[in-house]
C-alpha cells in the first residue's frame, strides 16, 4: 500500500503527522548484534521511518506465500492483508488506533477442524484461561525459535554442547506447560455397555467387572461365531489355493508334454550336429596337417554329402561358406606372386581350378536350390576378387603390351566377366584396361604393318566393354582420316583391310561422315585419274575401287562410275573407232573388250538404268560403225562428266529425303575459270548466276572459316564443299550440284 493510494482514497484531506518510532522498537533483534545497521542508516538521517519528511512505513511489510495450485478465495487461507502485523502498520500509517478485533489467526495458518486432536494439537497450541476463554495462540515454529532465543546456546563463546531435545521430551514438556496454564476439555464416547455414553474424563469411566460383564451366553455365541468365520475363511482360502494348484498341475503336465515332444523332435537334431560336428573336426584335423593333399574337387565332394545328410543343418547354418575357408590354401598356392595372367597356359589353370565349383553351382540350380547356388557363386566371385584380381591388375599394368597379347589378356577377362559381380568387373576394366587401350591407340599408325591393325588387338575387347569403348573411337577415326589423307588407291586394297573392320563397329553417321570426308573423293580422284587404254590396260585402280562396294554405299560407287568412269570409257570407245581402219578383227577386238568390261561389274551395277544407257550407246556407236552409217557422237555430251555434279548422287540425296522427289534438278552452266581465280571465287560466282546469297559469317569451323551459302553453313577444304548437317554439329562434303539444288528449294 503506498502513501499516493492512500491519498487518492482521504481526497484532499492532508495527511496526519506520524507518531515518531522508538528507538528500541527499531531493529529489535540487532539486540544479538553489535547494531552496525541502525548505526550506518542514522548516519545517514535516518531515524525510523520511510520517506523524505519521516512519513512513512517504520517496519517491513509481511507476505504470505500461496501454496501451489491454490486459488484466490480457497478455504480458510489467509491472505497477507489480514496480518496483525500488516494491520498495524495500516493503522499506524493512517494515524488511526489499530483495534485487535480478532487475535486468533494472526499467523496466516490454515486451521483444520475434521483432523484428531492429536494433530490438531501438535499444528498449534491452544491456551485457555479458567473460564475457558482462549487467551493467546503460537505457532510451532514461533515456540521453537523463543526457546532456542532464550537458550541463548547459538552465542559465539557458549557452551552448545547441552542435551538436544528430542521430539518427546518436546512433547511432554509441551503437555506439561499446557496443563499448568490452562484446562482442557475433551469427551470420550464409552461403547462398551448396552448402550453408549459420553464422558469428559477417563476418570469417569467404569472398570468394575459388573459394567463390563457381558449377556449369559453372548460371549460363547460370540465366539462361536468368531470360530465359525475364522474356519469358512480358512475353507475359501484352502478352496482357492486347491483350484490354483489344479491349474498349475495341468499347466506343467501340458509344458512336460510339449518338451517331451520337442525332446523327440530335437534328438535327432542333436545326433545330426553331433555327427557334423565330428564330420567338420577331421576336415579340420586333414586341413592343418594335410592342406596338400585338400583339393578343389574334394571341397565340392564334402559340400556335396554334407548338403545330401543334412540338408536342413546345411541351410541353417549356412555351411555352405565353408568353400571359402577350404579353399584359401589352394587360392593363395596358385595366385602367389610368381603368377603371370598373360602366358598361354593360364588360362586354362584358372579355368579348371574354378571348374569344379562351377560345377557345383550348377547342380544347385538343378536342385532349384537358388539361394544356395547364389551365394556359392558370389563367393566364388569373392575369392577371384580377393587372391586373382590384384595380382592381375598388377601385372597387366606394369607389364602387359596391348599390341602383342590382346588374346591373353581378353583370355582372363572372360574368366573374371562370368564369375565376378558386374560392377566389379566394369570397375576393373574401367580403371585397368580402358587406360591401356587408350595409350595403344595414341601411339598407334595406320601405316605400319598390318599385323598391328587396330581391329586386331581392340575386338577382342568389345564383348567386355560394349558401348562403353565408344570413347576411343574418335581418336580411332582422327588416326584412319590422317592415314586416308595420304592414301591413293593406286596403292592397292590395305585401305581397305584397314576399314572393313570398322564398319559395323562405328555408328552409321561416324562410318558415313568418315567416308565422304576421307575415302570417296580419294576414289574419285582414282576413277578420274584412271587411264582407259586398250592396248595396254591396267585395272589395279579399278578393282581398288571396286572393292570399296562393301563399304561405300552402292548409290556412292555408282555415281562414282556414272560420273567419272562411264563419259571416259565412251570417249576411249568413240576415239578407238573413228581412228582405227574397220576390220573383223578391229571388231572382234573391240568385242572382246566391250564384253570385259560389263563383267567386271556387279549385277545390281548392271540392273541400273543410266548404266545400261550407257552400254546402249557404246553398242549403237559400234553398230553404226560396222553399217558404215555414221554415229551420233553428240549422245556422249548428253552425260555430265563427274561424280560431284551426277545427276544420280542427286538421286541418292533424294533417297535420304534431303530434297523431295518431285524437284527437278537445276541446270549448272559450264564453269570457266581462270588459273588466278580460287575455287571460292567460282562458288560466288555460282550463287550470282542463281540468284543465291553468298556472304562471309563471322563463324569458324576447325579453323576454316564459314560461308552462308543461302542459309546453308558451308566452309571450304581442298578444294572441297563441306555443309552443316542439319540439327548437329558436324559438316559432309557435298557437291555444286546438291548444293544448288539444296539452296533453291
């Protein structure tokens, strides 16, 4: 409560003079101290009371704490506003008299009525006068603390070694005080007659033997009774106790029924593992003394009897990896460090080392026994990976020649394929062989001999890899166009020894670009280079080229021959007859040779219709010749002469829906040129005379620089026309004429 609530409730009534505080009143209990405090504070102005003017509180405010979970209002709880104490300093601060109105629960202690007297007694001690008036009240506590203040034994210098009081000492000399000060009254109910009667003081109570004398006859009809129910409880007990008995007789007969039943199941389960267990003890005895003498078949023999006697111990206790432990000695004595993976024979050591085990996996899956033959496989494949895996990555890195012994090596690698996991192979081949076959081939020339051809010592690999070894065929087709660069095929058919291998091996796009980069314009530049002389002919060229028919598309070679082979055969024909003198044997000869020639190519060659125009012609020529009629030599400048500007090659891009079939094909004019102009200039020149746009894009390609040729991204190479192919990022040669017809479109 504060002096400004204490104003707002008087209004504007000034606030009384406080009566001064006695200096023995203040700080009562510094009594048992020097009095430092009171001295500090007068020093300080103070003298009794709160405030600036001395018009406040002269003693602490007192609390009650609430006990936990008990509300505002509940029982008989006091709250702290209801202290004497609290009421004084109230009184004292308004200037009022305090009147003690009721002096009786001053403590703040909740009072129980419904409890004994007994407790009641020891929670507070209650004195009364004469009349029975209640004169004063302490608590507990507050009699302790003034018996031990006058005891004065916690003084500094006392002797505290006095007697401790005990609770019962406390207790009588608590009764003894009690009854010295005041009366007590207390009333005792005496059931023990007929009826019963109230009484204040055991004195009162009767213990003459007439009062206490019960009925004739009620004491044996109540022990009778006592007796009765004391046996009809025993019964119930002893009943109870009988039918638990029952139970647990039947329960236990029932549990020594099963045991006895599982004792007859599990007896020849204990027989079994005795005699498995004297089985493995010998197989133990044999492998310490005798390991030699344990080989791989006799291994497999003992699983085999051991999953024949005792299959269902064989599963449970999974005795099946007993191979590994039985095994080890015979891995380790053939996988030790003198053991080389590339010699001829080692393969078929490993091969019927593992033979027998195979073997019993195989019998397992016979038995449609799965998981068994699962794991003995997968610890077959453990064991390879733990004794023949290292050493033979070892040696394949440090001593292996990819060129020389790609047979051994892939030799051991079907071994491991088909017996190891699969990721642990494509582990091992990844990080053993990949890398190797990648430095052979870096090191490797297509010029050299061809007992070094790549095909030789890179297939055997492929069932190994799969399409995985996609990532050396780049650097594989880098190193056949550099070779292809500097090949005629005046040298013969190792080009082709070197490619044929590759075809099916290489995707259809690489194969195709490869070709049209590398290998037809090195057959065109043979067929126009080829030299038609009757009198003196040499077809090595010919059949060079010939022999690409199983590589090269046949649309490619035809148009090779349609273009560059065919107008000079019928020139040679037409000179042949105009400057030769007509005779039967002229004729016979050039028979003899037109005939050559037609079975020199192939049926579907034959079957084409601009090929049997031009054997027509040279017929006509001949015939007319022999008549003496004279030849329309004017039909030869009917068929255009190369295969770039063929018409045929435009019907093969018409095959591959780069133009549709309904376009006509657009007439070049005849291209003339003088020797200061580049071959650029003459496409310009070309896309000028069309109509085309031609202009320099700020593009490059392998560091040619590109051209747009009427949206068509285009660069040139020797004198060679190479285009974008649609949608990716490589470029095909092309010629003039499926250029244009491209563009026009």
């Amino acid at each position: 409560m504060s002096a400004e609530g204490t104003e707002e409730g008087s209004g504007n009534s000034a606030k009384p003079t406080l009566p001064p505080v006695r200096k023995e009143e203040l700080g009562g209990w510094e009594k048992h101290t020097k009095g430092f405090g009171s001295k500090m504070l007068e020093k300080f102005g103070f003298k009794g009371r709160l405030g600036a003017n001395e018009n406040g509180v002269s003693r602490s405010i007192e609390v009650v704490v609430r006990p936990a979970g008990v509300g505002l209002g509940y029982g008989n709880f006091k709250e702290s506003s209801t202290l004497k104490v609290n009421k004084i300093i109230e009184a004292e601060w308004r200037g009022i008299e305090y009147k003690d109105e009721d002096e009786g629960n001053d403590a703040g202690i909740c009072t129980c009525t419904n409890l004994p007297l007994s407790l009641n007694y020891l929670l507070t001690y209650i004195y009364l006068d004469k009349n029975g008036v209640k004169a004063k009240r302490k608590s507990s506590s507050t009699i302790m603390i003034d018996e031990v203040s006058r005891s004065q034994s916690w003084k500094k210098g006392k002797n505290n070694s006095s007697k401790v009081l005990t609770t019962q000492d406390f207790m009588l000399k608590q009764q003894e005080k009690y009854n010295s000060e005041s009366t007590y009254t207390e009333s005792i109910i005496d059931m023990r007659g007929e009826s019963e009667r109230v009484v204040s003081a055991y004195s009162e109570l009767s213990t003459s033997k007439e009062t206490m004398r019960p009925k004739l006859g009620q004491e044996l009809l109540y022990n009778l009774t006592l007796m009765i129910e004391t046996t009809e409880n025993s019964v119930d007990k002893w009943s109870r106790t009988l039918v638990d008995n029952k139970k647990s007789v039947e329960t236990l007969t029932r549990q020594k029924e099963n045991l006895v039943r599982q004792i007859a199941i599990d007896e020849p389960k204990v027989d079994n593992l005795s005699d498995l267990f004297a089985i493995l003890n010998r197989v133990n005895e044999r492998l310490v003394h005798t390991p030699d003498k344990i080989g791989m078949e006799d291994i497999m023999r003992l699983l085999h009897t051991l999953y024949d006697q005792y299959t269902e111990e064989f599963k449970l206790f999974g005795l099946i990896s007993l191979c590994t432990g039985l095994s080890d000695h015979i891995f380790v004595k053939l996988f030790d460090g003198n053991w080389n993976p590339l010699l001829p024979e080692t393969a078929q050591q490993v091969n019927e080392l593992i033979k027998p085990w195979n073997n019993y996996v195989e019998e397992l899956n016979a038995r449609n026994e799965l998981s068994l033959a699962s794991q003995a496989s997968k610890l077959l494949g453990d064991q390879l990976i733990k004794y023949m895996l290292p050493v033979t990555s070892r040696v394949l890195i440090n001593h292996w020649s990819v060129v020389e012994q790609p047979n051994e090596c892939a030799a051991i690698l079907t071994i491991l394929q088909s017996n190891i996991p699969f990721h642990s192979f494509q582990n091992f081949i990844n990080s053993v062989i990949l890398p190797k076959l990648t430095s052979a081939i870096e090191q490797w020339s297509p010029s050299t001999d061809e007992a070094t051809a790549a095909h030789l010592w890179i297939h055997p690999f492929l069932p190994f890899f799969g399409n995985s070894l996609a990532v050396i065929y780049p650097d594989i087709r880098r190193k056949l166009n550099q070779y292809f660069n500097k090949w005629s095929p005046a040298e013969g058919t190792k080009a082709h020894h070197i490619l044929v291998p590759w075809k099916y091996i290489f995707d259809d796009v690489s194969m195709e670009n490869l070709l049209l980069r590398s290998i037809i314009p090195k057959l065109v530049v043979g067929m126009r280079t080829f030299i038609i002389n009757p009198a003196n002919q040499d077809i090595a060229t010919f059949k060079a080229v010939m022999e690409w028919g199983g590589v090269v598309a046949n649309s490619h070679l035809l148009c090779i021959f349609l273009g560059e082979f065919f107008p000079k055969w019928l020139r040679t024909l037409s000179f042949w007859l105009q400057n030769s003198v007509p005779s039967p044997n002229l004729y016979k000869d050039i028979r003899l040779w037109y005939l050559g020639w037609k079975s020199m190519f192939p049926e579907h060659f034959l079957e084409d219709e601009d090929v049997v125009k031009y054997f027509t012609v040279a017929l006509d020529m001949l015939e007319a010749t022999i008549t003496g009629k004279t030849a329309d030599f004017q039909l030869i400048s009917d068929y255009v002469n190369g295969y770039f500007s063929s018409k045929d090659y435009f019907y093969y891009l018409q095959s591959k829906q780069i133009v549709p079939n309904t376009y006509v094909v657009p007439e070049i004019k005849p291209l003339k040129y003088s020797s200061n102009e580049t071959f650029k200039d003459v496409v310009e020149k070309l896309a000028a005379d069309n109509n085309i746009d031609f202009f320099l894009t700020p593009k490059a390609h392998n560091n040619n620089q590109l051209y747009s040729f009427n949206k068509h991204l285009i660069y040139f190479d020797n004198n060679v026309i190479y285009k974008k192919i649609d949608d990716q990022s490589e470029y095909e040669p092309v010629g003039l004429q499926p250029l244009l017809a491209m563009s026009m479109l």
